[in-house]
C-alpha cells in the first residue's frame, strides 16, 4: 500500500499498529465512526476523480496550464466529497456507523481523520488530493491516506483464493466481466460521535431509575445484569465518555439549543 501521513510524508507500507495509533492521538478518544461509499453512481472512475479534484491545488494548477478562466470560485475549500451525501450537496459518503450526522462534519473538532482507497483504476494524484481535502477542510490533529495496490478483483479472484467462490457472484456478473468496483473507507474520530454517546448514557439513566428497580435486582439475580453498583460505575463512564467528544458549541437543548438546531446544515 502507498500511505501518506502528517506533512504529508509517504510510506510504502503501514503496520496496523501504527494504524490504530493514527486512529487514537490520546487514549481518552476511543470511538470511531465508519463511512463508506455508498452510491453505485459515484463508483464511477470519472466521477470520483472529479470529486477528488475539486477545490485541490492539483485543479488549480491545471487551469493555470491550459490559460482556462476559473469555472468556480477561489474559495472553495478540497474535500467536499469526504462529507455524507445530501440533497444538492457534493458528499459521496453513507454512514456505516450509528452516529448521527446532525451537522456537517466541518463544524466538528476532528481528532483523527483517515482515507482508505482500494481503486479499480490506477490513480497516483489520490494520496496528494485526499490529505489536502482533509487538512483544509477539517484541520483534524492526526490525517493519513492510504491507497491498497490490489483491486477488489484482484484479492476475490486472482489471489482470493477460497473468497473467491464467495465474492464473485456478488461482484460479476458473469465469467467474462472485468467489474471491479473501487472501495473508499473514511474513518473518524470526531465530536461527531456525541449525540450517539447522549443517547447511550441517558437510556443508561432512565434504565437504573428507582422505579425500575425491582426489574434490574430480578435481572442481577438471574446473573442477566451486574449490581447497582457497577451499572452505576458504568453510566458515569459513558457519561465522561461522552463529555470528552463534546462538540465546539455545546452538546444539547439545554445548551440553547445550538447543536441540535442546525439539522440544516
């Protein structure tokens, strides 16, 4: 694989012990958010090499070189692909976790930020275009590319060995068919993750409530649930869990509303 991290320093190869530790800066940031994309129409090698290149150096450039008049304005930011897909908007991205988008994630503190591409295309301008969309547009503490050498193709059919048998009828459509579609995976961690933890910690709550008391000793009993104790240690360590992610302007309705007005956005 061809990574690219930091100043935007290049590797040939990453171990995943290194990797997870991209993924965590500090110990306190312990929750990841996964999205991928999802839109078949997006899987299109034109298509995602637009969306990589907008609002890049690397367009910038290339217009100087070809004397064209800019066909959009100067200030748009690279990396508007890395944001989930809305109505009118550039995202290219689905959520495959169970956090909620309720604002862009550009209005977040983003505390590592990591790319995976698996292309179906050869494609040397990704890793250069994928840390300049993320450090532009996000400013997180910790960014890294990475772009996997095997197409998904490659690994189910050629060198899939026995994942083969299971992939290929998912992937082709017949014996002669050269599909290979590209897989782009963006990992997070985020105040994104907020409202998911609010959510934890408050049924957590509602759960050790005096008046369901009588079912939780029941529970501990049948050895289904521990004591109150420890579901009380527990919730305190979702709610400090969820205090650390926090985002910039507060986290709730009691905080005037701020986080959860801006669905708009």
């Amino acid at each position: 694989a061809s990574v690219a991290a930091g100043g935007y320093g290049t590797a040939s190869h990453l171990s995943f012990g290194e990797y997870l530790a991209t993924l965590q800066p500090e110990s306190r940031y312990s929750v990841l958010e996964l999205d991928v994309l999802g839109d078949a129409s997006a899987n299109d090698a034109s298509t995602l090499a637009t969306a990589f290149v907008q609002g890049t150096s690397l367009e910038r450039d290339h217009r100087i070189k070809s004397n064209r008049v800019a066909s959009r304005p100067r200030d748009v930011l690279p990396g508007a692909w890395l944001e989930r897909r809305r109505r009118g908007g550039d995202g290219l991205l689905e959520a495959a976790s169970p956090a909620r988008d309720i604002k862009a994630t550009q209005q977040h503190y983003n505390f590592a930020l990591t790319t995976s591409l698996r292309p179906s295309m050869n494609w040397d301008s990704f890793l250069p275009c994928a840390m300049e969309g993320m450090w532009r547009r996000y400013r997180p503490h910790v960014a890294m590319g990475i772009v996997a050498q095997e197409s998904v193709q490659q690994l189910t059919t050629t060198n899939g060995g026995g994942a083969g048998s299971y992939w290929k009828p998912l992937l082709f459509r017949n014996d002669t068919d050269d599909y290979s579609p590209t897989s782009l995976a963006v990992i997070r961690n985020s105040t994104r993750s907020y409202d998911h933890l609010d959510v934890i910690a408050s049924n957590m709550k509602r759960a050790l409530q005096p008046k369901f008391r009588g079912y939780h000793n029941r529970d501990v009993l049948k050895n289904v649930l521990p004591d109150s104790d420890d579901c009380t240690e527990a919730m305190d360590g979702c709610w400090n869990l969820r205090d650390v992610y926090e985002p910039p302007d507060g986290g709730g309705e009691n905080e005037e509303g701020t986080y959860f007005a801006n669905d708009a956005v």
